[in-house]
C-alpha cells in the first residue's frame, strides 16, 4: 500500500559533536550549538528546493528558557542574513528530559502530517555547561536568601522524586541486573564507539562546532578498573561512573517534509511509521522506553525481530539491560546502538533523543540500507516516561 503524501519524512540529520560538560563545549551556549546544527541540515537538501522553513521545534531541558528555537531561529538569521531561517520563521521548545529530542521530531512530524507546512526543523539541544543557576525564591518579605538546587522535580515529594541515577541503581535491583553485565555492556559501548571514530562512520553526520573534532567522551575502559568503582548514587549500589552516561553538551536536527515533497525532491528518508510516549512507574523512570516500545510495535503491527537498526539513548547501562531483557534481545545485540551510544557518546539530555534519529538515519538511509528497512529510537525519562519512535527507509 503506497503511504499517504503527507506522510512525514526526515530527509536530512546533523549532530555537533558531543562534549564533556566543562570541557569541549564548555563554553558554547544552546543557541551556539543549535544554530549552525539547523543550517547544515538545510544545506544538505538539493539546491533550488523553493522550500521556506514552517516551524522549528527543539528539546531542552536546562537552558535559560525564553522559547529558546525562537532565540535559535533568530541567532541563525544573523549567521546567514540571506539564509533560509528568517524572523518570519516561529519555533517551538519541548520539555520531555532525556526524550526531549524525539518527542521534538514526533510533534513536529504530527505537524507536517496535518499540513501545517512543508518543511519543519526539529531535533535537540543542551548545554549543561552554560545552563543558569536555579534557586527557590524565599517568602516574601523574608530576609532569607534564595536556595539554589540543582535540578527541577521530577515528580511530586510524596513519591520520592528520585535521581535518575538512584532510580537506576532501583530498577537493576527490581530486574536482577547485576553489576557485570552493566560493566560489560558500558565497556562494549565505548568500544563500539572508538571503531565508529576510527572508522569515519560519524563524519557525514556530525557538524564542526566550536574545538571538538570527535565525541569527546569515547575512550577504552579497562575492565579491572571498572570493577573498582565504587557505586556512584546510593551505598553498595550497582551504578556507578563507569556504567553512566557523562553530563553533556551537544546538539542534534532534522530535516521533516512530507512524502509528496520528499518524492519531489528525489531524496532518500527516514519515513516514521508511528511514535508513542507513555507513562511508567515515576520511581522507575527506566523502564518507559519498554511499554513505549511494545505498544508501538503492537499498534504497527510489527515485532522486535522486524526492526534491522535500533538506538535506545543509553543513560545507565542498568536501564538498558532492562530494555533488552524485557524484549528479548542479547545483551550484544548488533542492531542496538551498533556505534557506540549515549554511555560512550555523552548524553545531552534534551539533544540525546534527536541524536539516536541522526543516527538512525546515518546507519540506514547513508549507510543504503534497503527500502522497507525498519529503525526504532527510544529513551526513557525523568517521572517515568518513555519515548519511541519507528521509521521506515524510504527511496
């Protein structure tokens, strides 16, 4: 059955590199990164497209609000004055935490298969580095000053509001997942990674941005020292340094049209087949990419074994030996995160999302997958949620 014209489709994906939170990026706000991140991904459209840019659509999570696409829309306008992102351009922010990203690229896509337009940029950003200092505002009147704390509510006090790294360290205990096997997987994460960098298999993706010229994080870790961690969230726990994700920065975007425009344009894609946000456990807040993920398939009558590409944003390794477990998959699965993912790559909360479409689109529509080839993106998030996503290659 031929798909309906309005069909969404990512047709073009870029990512900066991801650094080290006070390290690579360390001094490039959300707007810094965001902006050139946007430009490549027009660029990489064929010329005289005659497309205007409907609506621009970015996660965030910690940066300093005041709709910060509008603020990217804006800062692209000054970088390239007779560009294609101009003030008559809108934009939007979602806030979903670590699914920010894909639950971006998802509204947007709703957009275009409503026709609201043409042509919408979505995809993530985040700058831990330059995030603003938060603080309660005392009573008023009081001579208290105001308390900073580090991060806003995940759920409300009466149901803990754990830490995603506690949290963790919880949901390995409730699903068995000992500290070897996360070891192990986070070992095989960098390793995937560091053969992805040797290899150039994140050029074509990846947009220059400030100093970094690779992913700042990758490295090869000795299993003798990863064994020597001590648990990094509660006493005795399983989670440690090693087996987490880094606090990161980076950036992350895509190029949506419907299929008639992709047809037009002559362009291979991404077409997303269906996504699905649900709700989970808040004190298990990594479990939300498994109901996400069933549901999905169920609904589009697929099964994890049609899926040939999968990029779950790998937070925790204990987060993600759930995932596998529960949909039976090995722990070494080739098809999930087969270049390394958010433990060796970095995880910039509100980009990590579009990062896992980037990538998807890198290991499917560049690398010539075959039409019909089927790729799932995934993350779960802060007060128990989880994202998912399923696209089709499309030539």
């Amino acid at each position: 059955m031929s798909p309906s014209p309005d069909a969404p489709v990512v047709v073009a994906a870029r990512r900066t590199w991801i650094g080290t939170v006070g390290h690579g990026h360390a001094d490039l706000s959300a707007t810094d990164l965001a902006a050139p991140v946007l430009g490549a991904a027009l660029t990489d459209l064929p010329g005289g497209h005659g497309l205007d840019v409907s609506d621009v659509v970015l996660g965030n999570c910690t940066g300093p609000g005041g709709n910060l696409a509008r603020v990217t829309v804006l800062a692209g306008s000054l970088r390239d004055p007779d560009g294609p992102l101009t003030e008559r351009v809108p934009g939007v922010t979602v806030d979903r935490q670590c699914g920010s990203g894909l639950a971006a690229i998802l509204l947007a896509a709703q957009g275009v298969r409503a026709g609201d337009g043409d042509l919408v940029l979505a995809g993530g950003v985040e700058s831990a580095s330059t995030a603003p200092l938060r603080a309660h505002r005392p009573p008023r009147g009081s001579e208290t000053l105001p308390v900073p704390y580090d991060r806003a509510p995940f759920t409300p006090a009466e149901l803990g509001d754990p830490d995603m790294g506690t949290a963790a360290d919880s949901l390995a205990r409730e699903r068995g997942i000992g500290r070897e096997r996360q070891d192990a997987y986070a070992e095989r994460s960098h390793a995937r990674a560091l053969a992805a960098h040797a290899a150039g298999r994140f050029a074509e993706e990846t947009v220059p941005v400030g100093t970094l010229a690779r992913d700042e994080r990758a490295r090869r870790l000795d299993p003798a020292l990863l064994a020597r961690l001590p648990g990094a969230f509660t006493p005795g726990g399983t989670v440690t340094a090693g087996n987490a994700s880094p606090l990161s920065d980076g950036a992350a975007a895509v190029v949506i049209v419907p299929e008639r425009v992709r047809a037009r344009l002559g362009v291979p894609g991404l077409r997303l087949v269906g996504g699905v946000t649900r709700g989970c456990d808040p004190r298990l807040p990594g479990w939300g990419p498994v109901p996400a993920v069933r549901e999905l398939l169920a609904r589009t009558g697929r099964s994890i074994d049609d899926v040939a590409a999968i990029e779950l944003v790998e937070a925790f390794a204990a987060q993600v030996l759930a995932f596998t477990d529960a949909l039976s998959l090995p722990d070494d699965d080739a098809r999930l995160c087969a270049d390394g993912g958010a433990l060796a790559l970095g995880h910039p909360w509100g980009a990590s999302g579009a990062v896992s479409v980037v990538r998807l689109f890198s290991r499917l529509v560049r690398a010539g997958a075959p039409a019909g080839s089927l790729g799932l993106a995934a993350a779960a998030v802060g007060g128990g949620l989880g994202v998912a996503g399923l696209f089709k290659v499309v030539r």
